[in-house]
C-alpha cells in the first residue's frame, strides 16, 4: 500500500471506474468513443484486475475474435485498445465512501485520500478488492498493525527486532533480504523447502542462513503468543514437531483473496455479495451508480469477460445521457465513422 | 441427461457428513460446490488459488496423482496444510475414486 495522498481539489470527470480489469478497461474504450473521460481505481498495484494478479500466464480461450490469449496478454491488448481514449490509474487505493452531492453528482473517495466528483461512478470490482490473506488463528488480529503485519509500511519498525517473516514468494523472500541487516534476528518460516520467489532471491537466503546470519524453519505457523498488541512468540510446526520461536515482529505472505469490502455498506441491493442490476443499462438500485462484470446480477448472468464487455457498451449509452444530458447521442461504427476515428487517432 | 456418478462424502467445517453423488469427469469441487456447500472456490477452478483447499482421506490419497508444482505453489498460500491437503479442483472424479471422503479446510 502507498502513503496516504492527500488531493486539495477533488478530481472532476465524467465516469469513476471501481476496478481496472477487464470490464473497467473496455470502458475505457465504450466511454472514450462516445467522449467521455474515465479515472479509474484499483487495489492492486498494477491494472488487469483478476487477469493480471490470479491467472497472468494461463490460456483464456473464450474472448470473442481472439481464439488464445493469457490473462497479461488480454490486460495488454485491453490497454492498447484504451490508449487514444488516456485513461488515468489511481492505483494501490480501495474506494471507500460515496455520497451524493446537491448538484446530482457522486463524490467518491479512496483509501489513499483521492477525491472524484463525477455523474457517474461505475462499480467493475469483479469479486471484489485484493487484500491480504490474514491469519486465521485466535488472537491475530489483536497484533495486526503492532507487531503482526501483512505489507511493510516502514522499515523502521522491525530494526532490533526478532522479525519471522511467513511465506515462499517473492514478497516473502524480498523482505527478508532487505530487513536481515536491521533487524535482531531473522527467520523465515515456509512448509517446504521449495520456494517460488526468484531463484536468485533464494540463493541469497540460503548463503545468509548458512553463515547463520538467518534461520529457515520448514513448518507453519500454529500458535501466537504474547500481551495485549505485542507479540513475543510462535509456536511453529515443524516436521519434527513443535517448536517455540521468540518472535516481535511477524510479517505474513499468504497471497491475497478478494472481499466486497467499503462498498458493502452503500446501500446497494446486494444478492450472495452481488449487486442486483437491471439489464437495459446495468444500473443498480441508485441512479447513475452501474455495477459491470463479475460482480453484478440479473436473471441469466454469466460470469464471462465477454458478458462484462456487453455490460460496459450498454451501460455507456446510458452513463452519457447523465453526463451530456444536453447532447443527443447519434449511433455510430468505428468502421465508418470519421468522427470516431479522430477520437480513436486513426483519422 | 446425467451422467455415470461416484460417490463423495464431504465433510464440512461443522463436522457435518454429506453423502453426494458426484457426476463423473467433474471436480470434487465441482461436485462440493453444485451440492451447496461452502467452498469457495474463488478462482473457478484453473488452480490460481487455494480456496477449494480440502484435506483427502488417507484410504484414497494414495489413488491420486501426486500435487502437481502448480498446485503446490498454491498451497504455499493456504493454512494449515497437512500432508493430505489437495486443492479439489484438481482432483477429477472417476469410478476408482467412488467413495472418496474429503474435509473442507479452514477458510480464511
């Protein structure tokens, strides 16, 4: 996660689009033909939603016109296609409170302080926002934020410290090659001894751990111990059965999973942490809010990118009408319209 | 029409068994899942994450293949894995595995 940034002026656009996958990307591409201007917001460092961070590197055979692709390569092809239309990244931020202004419009704003007003806010959060995997024993989340810790904000905080931290990849493996020459002392605790960081990584940790400048426990994680917010402990499993490990700071890489999260709360129709659409424009339940892709519902909904892609053209029209509402929309093809490929720079 | 079926007994996170006909090709998550249980399952299927992480009776470990590295990897990522720990979308059922007992993992 970034620092928090604090905008002075909110942002003003015409669209806000919750999530950069997929969906949030061809609309981009929808909105930019009819000439409407997106900024969209993901959890994620990086744009292509569950595209870039589940599956990057696995087949995707049922994109209509392209018979194979990966998840990266639809995410690029994707951004491609935006280009002409210059979407702008708010990037490592969750959106978390909206309000409706007195002049009609959204205003929205992110974990990191970013503030949009705008007509029209899309939600295009497919199973909802990455977040970190917690530990699921008792008492962890009294030590989050104090001793446990799920992403390094400061390094600062584990200098002189007993650090453990948890995990195989390469989060794992990078902080722990950058925190060993602060810290009291460094352990790594992962249930085998295969690790799918970079194998260079990998190397590094084994030559410190063989000067002893670094322990590898292969085992898991069972107990915590310790007062109030402070950790002083783990109980660790290993295969040669349990052992006591002094621990102050712990630091855990269990991958991410996605939750609902914020917009749960702004009173939306929600079925089995869906959102409850209607299929002319896939508006919700509140005008000019439209929910997209995977985390929408209506009878005969399929999660398809190809289903997200119908939803995306089909509640542009409607998003322009709120944002022009002055303007008469006239039906175009990019095939022979000269207008529209001004707009695509083709012209 | 249904197709030829092998039995699967899930047992979920209360401790509760259920006895489910399974159709034959399918994934145990597949089968778990289309019986209502909660198993997340949060990718579908394509082993990009490990919340279909159930734990394989002894008696039938031995009939399945080895986790692939994939598959490992993605246990790298669950809690509490034991040396029975499958991600069930990887296991496919077939008429050996009829009968096949599995327990739902801890979500978190």
């Amino acid at each position: 996660m970034s620092e928090p940034v604090k905008t002075s002026h909110p942002i003003e656009t015409d669209m806000v689009v919750i999530g950069a996958g997929p969906c949030g990307l061809f609309t981009v591409f929808e909105a930019g033909l009819l000439g409407l201007e997106c900024h969209l917001i993901d959890n994620l460092d990086k744009i292509g939603g569950q595209c870039a961070e589940l599956y990057p590197e696995k087949p995707i055979y049922d994109i209509p016109g392209l018979p194979f692709c990966t998840g990266q390569e639809l995410t690029d092809r994707l951004m491609e296609q935006a280009k002409p239309f210059k979407p702008a990244f708010h990037l490592n931020q969750q959106a978390e409170a909206l309000s409706r202004l007195d002049d009609g419009r959204w205003r929205l704003s992110t974990s990191a302080g970013t503030v949009f007003q705008a007509p029209v806010v899309v939600i295009a959060a497919g199973a909802g926002s990455f977040v970190p995997r917690r530990i699921p024993l008792a008492g962890a989340e009294d030590y989050e934020g104090t001793s446990l810790f799920y992403a390094v904000r400061r390094m600062e905080d584990f200098r002189h410290r007993n650090v453990v931290v948890a995990g195989g990849g390469d989060s794992a493996l990078d902080w722990v090659l950058n925190l060993q020459p602060l810290a009291a002392s460094m352990t790594l605790v992962h249930r085998r001894d295969e690790f799918r960081a970079a194998p260079d990584s990998v190397g590094r940790m084994r030559a410190l751990v063989s000067e002893e400048a670094m322990k590898l426990v292969i085992g898991q994680i069972a107990g915590l111990h310790g007062e109030g917010d402070a950790l002083s402990g783990l109980t660790l499993k290993t295969t040669d059965g349990e052992i006591e490990q002094p621990c102050d700071r712990l630091l855990a890489f269990y991958g991410l999973k996605m939750e609902l999260g914020p917009i749960a709360e702004w009173g939306l129709n929600l079925e089995r942490n869906l959102i409850s659409v209607e299929t002319e424009a896939f508006e919700t339940n509140q005008p000019g809010l439209f929910a997209i892709g995977d985390i929408c519902t209506y009878p005969g909904k399929l999660k398809l990118i190809l289903s997200g892609f119908h939803e995306a053209a089909l509640m542009c029209q409607k998003a322009f009408t709120i944002c022009r509402p002055e303007t008469k929309l006239v039906f175009r093809y990019t095939t022979s319209s000269t207008e529209l490929h001004k707009k695509l720079g083709v012209a | 029409m249904a197709g030829k079926t092998a039995k699967v007994i899930a047992v979920d996170r209360e401790g509760q068994e259920h006895e489910i006909e399974g159709t034959i090709g399918w994934s145990v998550m597949e089968v778990v899942r289309e019986a209502g249980l909660p198993i997340e399952a949060a990718c579908g299927g394509c082993c990009a994450c490990a919340t279909c992480h159930v734990y394989v009776d002894e008696a039938f470990l031995a009939k399945l293949d080895e986790p692939d590295p994939d598959e490992n990897m993605m246990l790298d990522e669950a809690f509490e894995v034991q040396d029975n720990s499958r991600l069930s979308c990887q296991i496919k059922l077939s008429e050996e595995l009829d009968g096949i007992r599995v327990t739902l993992a801890p979500e978190f």
